[in-house]
C-alpha cells in the first residue's frame, strides 16, 4: 500500500495501536475526531479495530478504554 503525503502510518498491531492513539489523544488531541482529521485517518476503522480486542472509545475521557 502506497502512502500518501501527509498520511500518518499506524501500528498494525492492536495493541501498539492502542497504545499509539491512547498516547496521542492524551498528549496532543481533544478527540478522536481531531486525531483522525489531523492524521488523516478513518475513525471507524481504528475504533473497529481496536474493539476486537475489547476497547472502546470513551469521549469523557477522551481514551480507548
């Protein structure tokens, strides 16, 4: 898969995945919505992966928990 300029590239592993937007919405994000628009990513996609393993987004407090 070719990336495009711009597009961040995240961990494929769903833990390290986890552990990658966990950090970044902790550290430089309000949302998962900005993170996603900012690293042009799909929120969806991130989401469904990460609730394979038994994570949810929860807004409050703005982390996959």
């Amino acid at each position: 898969m070719r990336r495009e300029r711009g597009e961040t590239m995240l961990p494929n592993d769903p833990m390290m995945l986890l552990s990658f937007v966990n950090m970044k919405l902790r550290d430089q994000y309000g949302s998962l919505e900005a993170l996603c628009e900012d690293l042009d990513q799909d929120g969806q996609k991130i989401a469904e992966k990460l609730e394979a393993i038994g994570y949810r987004y929860d807004r409050g407090r703005n982390r996959f928990v």
